[in-house]
C-alpha cells in the first residue's frame, strides 16, 4: 500500500503531520492550480490575519528549500484550511481540481485509517495464545466486519497474491453459502476498483489489469456456484421468486428495434486471455491475447448511443438483452464476456456487478466474420 501514499504525495502532496492528519502545502496547491505562490500565500495570511486560530492548524507555518538552496516560507494545511483557500478559485477547471483534490484527501484518509486498523489487530492476534484464534484474528483483520472490499482496493500488485491466498483461506472458513456469496461480491467490487484505477502509464499496466481480470472472473463463478449450492445443491431462492422475476423479465422483451447494432463478430470467451512467462520474475502471468487486444482496437465503440441517451438508471440493477449474428462454429453463450467487459465496462464506465440478468440469442447465422454482429438493449429490472 505503500505506493498509493506515494502516488498521492507526488501528485497532491498530500502528507501527514505529526497530529496523524493528512496535510498538503500552500506550494503544491499553487502549482497544482497553476497560480503564483506568492499570491496563495497572501491569501492565506489575510485568512490568518482575519482568524488568527486558523494558524493554530488549518494553516501552519513551514518551508521549503528552492532551486538557488535558499529556505523559503510555505504553508501547510489540513483539509479544512485547503477548502476554505480553494472556494476562492473560480472557473471549471479550478472546479475539477478541487474536486480531485478533495477526493484525494478522502482516499488518503480511509487508506490511512484501513493500513491502522489492520496493523492493530494483527499485532493483537499475534499475541494471543491459542493459534486458531491468532489466525482467525489475523484474518478477520483483512476481511471481517466488511473490510473486503477495501483490502482489495488498496493493495498493491506485490501484496495481491499473499492477500489471495489469506482470502481463500477466510472463505474455507465460512459454511453459510449466502455469507460466502456476500464476500465472493466484495472481492470483486474491491478488486474491480482496484484494477480500474491503475494508471496507463503504469509499466505494469497490462500483466496487473489482466491478472486482475483473472481473478474477477474466476470469483465471479465461484459466486454463482455457491448460489446454486446453497444448504446441500438446493436453490437459494424459492420457485416463486424465481417465476416472478421470470414473468417480469418476460415484459421486458425489447423489441428489434430497441435494440443497438454494432458492426463486429463477437469475441469468444475462450480467445480471451493466454497464460504466459513473466520474463523478469519466471512466473506464469495471465494476459490478454493478441486477437482479443486487436478485437477491442477495433470494437465500433461509436456505434453505440451516448450513455446518457440510454433510458437507465445505473444507480440500480440492469438487464442485458444481446443478440448475435454468428458463425455457425460459435458457442453463443461464449460470446457473452466480451461484449459486457467492451460496452459496460470500458465503453460506458461501469462495473459489469451492476448486471444482473443477461437474456442471449443467436440472432442468425452468417458464413463469415465480416458479417458478424452484436446486438444490445440494455434496460433497469
């Protein structure tokens, strides 16, 4: 986790002081916002001049050593004092900025806290006696009372793996498959973001997000299966719940018309990833395949609608009607995955957990791929 305080720190300068709180500094909001320093700090001390307790840990007085080696003074602020200097900046860039920035602090804080809390209560399960309990303990650090989620988020790419092993060792633990469920849900939220905000520029880029990627997938099914086996292979929801979401589904039924066209055969699931040598470590890594890059390079991404035209709600549930124009030799329900991860998850920005339901058909058969189509509507249940 070390990298991400890292990350905040060169693009925010987001620190923390001595009180344990995160703090920036008068120079980097400056060069942050592209304003002269002199005049940040000019407003700064007409804020301290008008509430002299603002110097009393809003602003506090620091410097800095510049490029001629002369110490130069600065400010350091905590959350409250940069958001009383920033409602002064006006004009939508200034707006985006603040709003990264604010958001910044808030991740900085919750990683903070999330790193605390688990270096706590894994020194406390060390120092108990009975190792079942240590171990317990240990775990529940990382994964109990909802913390899932945020584990998998923050890690980083060196700790996943440890963390995985620790995850499926929690998961063995649990014999109420809806609770099982509930964390196979939180692993995947938690990672999915954690995937998500990996940046391009990153040298790690494609072996993190396709390992990542991996792993979603593979819990995902690990979800669905303990769906299906809940209390001795019985189904988890009565028949009829099941027919009544069935019956509701059924009025659903889009017509052709509703339906978003894009131009491309579908990609199948099996073409997706390939499992290759890393070549500095000599581990087996998952990356994606040359086809399947090449597919996306070419995905029709303007073919679709403007988000914002679809008639959604993507605060709720939603049902994916998909139809395919396909060769004959394609297993249509093969065809699924990449077109949810290319229109919902790149395309529109979404996390595929919001699916809830996908309704699949070959629409006809074609004898080439040239002819290849896909067909979307996507609605609220």
């Amino acid at each position: 986790m070390e990298n991400n305080l890292t990350a905040f720190e060169q693009e925010f300068g987001l620190t923390v002081n001595e009180e344990g709180k995160v703090v920036t500094t008068s120079l980097k909001v400056a060069e942050y916002y592209g304003k002269e320093h002199k005049d940040v700090l000019r407003k700064i001390r007409g804020f301290i001049e008008l509430i002299p307790e603002l110097g009393e840990g809003n602003f506090t007085h620091s410097s800095y050593i510049n490029e001629q080696n002369k110490s130069q003074p600065m400010f350091a602020m905590d959350r409250a004092g940069f958001a009383m200097l920033v409602n002064k900046f006006t004009g939508d860039d200034a707006t985006i900025f603040t709003y990264k920035y604010t958001k910044a602090f808030e991740e900085m804080a919750e990683e903070l806290e999330h790193r605390r809390e688990q270096s706590l209560n894994t020194v406390k399960a060390m120092n108990e006696k009975d190792e079942k309990l240590q171990r317990k303990k240990l775990l529940d650090s990382y994964f109990g009372k909802r913390k899932t989620v945020t584990t998998f988020k923050f890690c980083s790419y060196e700790e996943f793996t440890n963390l995985l092993s620790l995850f499926e060792e929690y998961i063995v633990q649990i014999r109420d498959s809806d609770i099982k469920r509930i964390e196979y849900n939180r692993f995947v939220d938690g990672l999915t973001q954690n995937r998500n905000s990996i940046p391009a520029t990153d040298k790690m880029y494609m072996p993190k997000t396709s390992t990542y990627s991996y792993y979603i997938q593979e819990f995902t099914k690990k979800k669905g299966s303990s769906e299906n086996k809940s209390y001795g292979q019985r189904l988890r929801y009565k028949d009829e719940i099941i027919k009544e979401q069935q019956n509701k589904i059924s009025t659903l039924n889009p017509s052709i018309e509703e339906y978003m066209v894009l131009d491309i055969h579908g990609m199948s699931e099996n073409y997706l990833y390939e499992t290759v040598e890393n070549e500095t470590t000599g581990e087996n890594i998952v990356v994606k395949t040359y086809q399947y890059k090449n597919w996306i390079k070419k995905f029709p991404s303007w073919q679709l609608k403007d988000k914002e035209e679809l008639d959604v709600d993507w605060n709720k549930p939603i049902i994916v009607f998909l139809k395919f124009d396909c060769m004959e030799k394609f297993d249509v329900q093969n065809l699924v995955k990449s077109a949810i991860d290319q229109i919902i998850t790149r395309d529109f920005n979404e996390d595929d957990n919001i699916v809830d339901k996908i309704i699949v058909e070959r629409n006809k058969t074609v004898d080439s791929f040239d002819k290849g189509r896909i067909y979307i509507c996507i609605q609220n249940l």
